[in-house]
C-alpha cells in the first residue's frame, strides 16, 4: 500500500537532501510536487491544500534553512505531518465495561464489513483473550449469514443467527441475550450495507443503533474508493455516528487517499487498516508507523513483532540442532516455510523495510510459496523425511497430486539439496534462505 506515494514523495525530497544549503524557494518548489503527490494519491483537496501550507510554514524557518542537515529537517516536519494527519497515536478498541460489550459495523455493500467483522473477533481473541459472538444481522444479502457462519468458524468465534427473522434488531437482541447466557465478552454485529440515501434502510440502521448501545460503531470503508469513502463516511456520521473506522483493501491500493483523508475530515480515528481477505488480514493502525512506510522509512518494529509472534525457543533450538548434525528434511522445510507464511505475504513484509534497504530490481514470485507447500504436502512422510528415495515414477506422482509439473518437482529438490550444501558451511545463528523465491 501507498507505493505510488511513496515513489512521489521521494522523488521530491531527492533534491533537498542533496543540498548542503536551502532556499525557501527550494522548499517551496519540493511542496509543490508533494501537493501533487497528494492528490494523484486521491487525498481530499482541502486536506492537501492544509498540509503542504502547514509543512512549508515550518520548513521555511530560519532553525531549518539554517541547519546543518536542512533537508532532513523538512522530511522529519514532513513525517511529524503525515503521523498527525493519520491521528498521533493508536487508537484502541473499547474493551471495558460490562459484557457483552457490543460492537456494531456499518457501511455500504461491498466494503468488506462480513471479513471485518470474523478479522475482529480472531483479533480480540489472540491480543486480547476475549470470547466474541459474531451476530448475522445482515438480512439484506442473501447467503451473508452463511458467510458469517463460515468464517466465525475461522476465526474461532461463536455465531448467532435467526434466519426466519426479518428485524435485524431482533436478532441483536437475541445474540446479546445469548452472549449473557454464555458468558461472551463482545458481540460483534454484522449488518447489511446500504446506501447513506436509503432513508428506509438508514432508518433500520437507526434502530439497531438503539438496541446495541454500542460500545464501538466502527464504520467499514473501501479503501479503493478513495475521496468517495470520506464523502459516504460524512454522511452516515451526519445519520448514525461512528466511534471509529476501518479501511479495508490496503493490500491493493497503491494510493491510499482515504487513510490520509479520514481523520482531518471527520475527526474520528481509524482504528484498523484491511490487509488481507483472511481472519488475520486486520492490523491496528498506527500512525507514526504509517508515516515511516508512507515516506520510505519502512517499519521495522512492525517486522521484529512480526517475527517474535512466530518465534518458538524450543523449535529454533531443534532447527538449530538439525542444521549442526546436516539432519534437515524436507518435512522441517515445509514447517519453516509455513511459518514465514504466517507472517504474511513477501511483498508485504518487504514494505515494512526502509526504502534503502529493498532489493534494487528484485521481482517477487508468491506463487513459489504455493507450489512449494503443494508439491510438499504431495509427498509421503518417508519422501519428505528421505528425499533421496524419490525416483521417477515417485516424482511423476507427486506432480499429479499437486497439480505440478515434473520440472517443479525437479526444481524443489534440486534447490532442497543445494540448501543443505550451503548449510554445511553455515555456522548456527546465521539464518537460512529459501531459493527460488524471488527472480
């Protein structure tokens, strides 16, 4: 997310930090492509407008022009910007109170409430220890409730439906009573998408407002909307009100408009950022680490907690152990590639690397992952624990069973072994790399 701004904001800094000594008038000319910067990002024109007056007021003072290091001064103005625009500091969910606690989402159709919601309910569940009740009060669309049902499933939560009933507000009575009776601490609910300009429908938005007394109403947004999910999110805090927001398909929007846009416009924080289509794909936003990806810093405090939420001491040590007496398999492979996968997609864990510290050129193939995991979980646990056995006709099967050519199988084998030569001449603690992943 935001490469495209990325890209622009560094092509206008480029200069000024080449620079031994500043004028005002080369801080303005580097404003000028930021504004541009900012609305081919599809930021609200206002909120550029505001930003960029606000930057060059502080970066043509005489501390800054004078400094020793002017254009890093004006990129640290432009950085403490961007964290205040985005809101300072996190903006954390509201978990006190008497349970249930209920959780009320809202938004058009399509913008991603039924995934926010299961995303939620697994994320209350692994930071937080909380029981959710996922409540199916989407009445509008058909097959929404089992789509809830399913995907509470995933993420470990329990599920309240009433498929004769028409009220959604019905239900959400019927799924609070339920959470008291069996002691959930959130209830979380789902409810149709709709139009700001359907009076009706805004009407029975109104009234499920009143019975969840919520004690978050989190408005979902479209990332890939841009301006247009600040304009919709103005006019249901006009109707409904909402504590917070989550914009959803960061993961495909390169511009980023909306999450720049939303809390100078309304006042209200975003509180998680939509990353991904599964349970896991919600991250809280936080601002100041935001601005440092947004301006090629990367966040690699982000990629250290990454890394220590997969990290087992007692796995590490075996791994290590396996790597000193050469007794690495194919079946341990499998177990740390799975483990990298968990921490999400190579493409995004390298956008939380600063900019200078990206591969120049490098061409990341995801799909390696897939048939790596494929042509593995084709093959017996004899092949995986002695690759050697592996003959032509075995190779020919395996490929069948995964959907794979020969050649793929040929390919992982010939760069298993290749591994674990390089291993041989690896001292413990100096990490492994996986071939074949990026071209």
């Amino acid at each position: 997310m935001f490469e495209n701004l990325t890209d622009r904001l560094s092509d206008a800094f480029r200069k000024l930090t080449g620079r031994g000594v500043l004028s005002e008038s080369d801080v303005k000319q580097a404003m000028r492509q930021v504004r541009r910067a900012l609305l081919e990002a599809d930021v609200n024109f206002k909120v550029a407008k505001q930003f960029v007056s606000d930057v060059t007021l502080k970066a043509t003072g005489e501390n800054v022009l004078r400094s020793l290091t002017p254009g890093k001064q004006v990129i640290k103005i432009v950085n403490d910007e961007i964290t205040a625009l985005l809101g300072t500091e996190r903006s954390p969910l509201q978990l006190s109170g008497k349970p249930p606690l209920v959780y009320l989402l809202i938004g058009l159709q399509g913008s991603g409430k039924t995934t926010t919601a299961a995303g939620l309910a697994w994320w209350l569940a692994e930071k937080s220890g909380k029981r959710v009740l996922l409540a199916a009060c989407d009445l509008q669309r058909p097959a929404a409730i089992d789509q809830l049902e399913k995907l509470s499933a995933a993420a470990g939560a329990g599920f309240y439906c009433h498929r004769d009933e028409k009220d959604p507000a019905a239900v959400l009575k019927g799924a609070i009573k339920e959470a008291r009776l069996k002691s959930f601490d959130i209830v979380i609910c789902d409810t149709a998408g709709r139009l700001h300009l359907d009076g009706d429908l805004m009407s029975e938005l109104e009234n499920i407002s009143r019975v969840a007394q919520a004690s978050e109403t989190l408005l979902v947004l479209d990332g890939l909307s841009g301006q247009d999910a600040v304009n919709v999110a103005l006019e249901f805090q006009e109707r409904i009100g909402f504590t917070g927001s989550v914009i959803t398909k960061m993961d495909g929007d390169s511009r980023g408009g909306a999450a720049l846009s939303f809390r100078a416009v309304t006042g209200k924080p975003i509180k998680f950022l939509g990353t991904g289509e599964g349970v896991d794909g919600l991250e809280p936003m936080d601002p100041q680490r935001l601005a440092g990806r947004i301006l090629g810093m990367g966040d690699v405090v982000g990629l250290v907690e990454k890394a220590q939420e997969m990290f087992d001491i007692k796995e590490a040590q075996k791994l290590e152990k396996k790597l000193v007496s050469n007794s690495f398999t194919l079946e341990d492979f499998a177990g740390e590639l799975k483990r990298i996968r968990k921490m999400g997609s190579l493409t995004d864990l390298l956008e939380m690397l600063p900019k200078s510290m990206k591969p120049s050129g490098m061409d990341i193939d995801e799909s390696q992952f897939t048939r790596m995991s494929a042509i593995m979980s084709s093959m017996t646990a004899g092949e995986r624990r002695h690759p050697e056995i592996i003959n032509g006709s075995r190779r020919k099967r395996i490929s069948m069973g995964s959907g794979t050519r020969v050649s793929d199988v040929n390919r992982l084998l010939r760069e298993f072994r290749s591994m674990k030569q390089m291993m041989k001449r690896m001292k413990p603690g100096k990490g492994i790399g996986i071939p074949g992943m990026f071209r």
